[in-house]
C-alpha cells in the first residue's frame, strides 16, 4: 500500500512541477502574497476532484469493459514516452518560471483567474484523468485508492510550497539551472513510469 502511495506522489510530482501558467499564476500571488490560501485550495481541491475521477472513472471502465484498459495503457505509454523525451530535450535550453509583476487583485478575480487555468487547460485531463487514473489501476483494486493518495498529496505539497514558499523560493526557481536539472529528472521519471506501466 505504502508503496503505492510513493509512486502516486512520484508520478504526481513529476506530473505537475512543470513550468505553465498555473504554476507561475501560484507563484505571482505568492509573490504579491495576495489570497495565497484560496488560490493554493482551489488548485490542490481541483486536482484531488480530477484525480478520483480519473481512478473511478478508469477502474469502472476496466470492469465492464477489460479490453479499454489495453488501449488507455498502451495510449498512456505513448503520453509518457512523448512528454519524458520532451523533458528531456527541454532541459538543452534555458528557461525559468517568472511570475508577472504583482498588481493588486480582488479575491474573486484571482479566484476565477486560478479556476480557469486550472479547469481550461486540457493537459489537465490528460494528465490527472486519464494518465493518473491509468497508472493507479496498475495498482490493483485496493493500491489504486493508495496511489490517488499519494498522487494529491503531491499536489498539496507542490501548490502550498509555491505558494506560501515563493518569497523564499523565488529566486531558485528564477534559475534556468534549477529547471534544467528538474526536466532532466523528470524527463527521466517519465520515461522509467512508461516502462513499468508496458511492463504492467
């Protein structure tokens, strides 16, 4: 179960530690320290939604028709495989997660600024929904509820130490350097999870 529960915050991490317009929205409220809270829940809360029904759409799926989850594995491979060598090559060039100059915001429109990068984006769905709950069926009926845990954790702790971490982080993830070895290491991630779930 534990086990489980690790590879979902591994997989988790290296799903969602990638340079975007949601991660660097976090980072510019934290920046500006405006709504932080509010802002980190709806990201966390969404992703927990997306997740569970990744694990229970996907484990439904399987039960009632076995052979989609062939297709979803073999589909997921392919996702891995892309956005591992993506990493990868990602790494060769510069870049680094700026957040914009902090302006003030009202608590609602940073609430819906959040809400539509978060729900809009349809690597989301990809990522949360179909790779996530793929991945945790892998797990069996019991260690999929474990990896989903493990996977939202991972959530939580990313957007809470972007957000209420970002005066102390900023200057890191400003690095290209820091965000070259994270795509190595995710790229690398990728790649290893591609090969267990052809294997599995």
């Amino acid at each position: 179960m534990l086990d489980s529960a690790a590879a979902g915050l591994v997989t988790g991490l290296s799903l969602i530690i990638a340079i975007g317009a949601q991660n660097a929205f976090v980072l510019r409220q934290g920046l500006a320290r405006e709504h932080v809270l509010q802002v980190v829940v709806i990201c966390a809360v969404s992703d927990l939604v997306l997740i569970l029904a990744g694990v229970a759409g996907i484990g439904t799926v399987i039960r009632q028709a076995g052979w989609v989850v062939d297709v979803v594995r073999w589909l997921g491979v392919a996702f891995l495989t892309w956005y591992g060598v993506t990493s990868l090559l990602r790494a060769r060039r510069a870049s680094a997660l700026a957040a914009a100059a902090p302006e003030p915001m009202s608590r609602r429109s940073a609430a819906l600024r959040v809400t539509a990068l978060t729900w809009l984006n349809p690597h989301v769905y990809l990522d949360t929904v179909l790779l996530v709950g793929s991945i945790a069926n892998t797990h069996g009926h019991g260690g999929r509820w474990w990896f989903a845990a493990g996977a939202s954790v991972a959530s939580v702790l990313w957007f809470g130490g972007l957000g209420f971490g970002a005066r102390v982080f900023s200057p890191l993830l400003a690095r290209p350097r820091a965000w070259q070895v994270l795509d190595v290491l995710i790229g690398l991630t990728m790649l290893a999870i591609a090969v267990m779930l052809a294997l599995g």
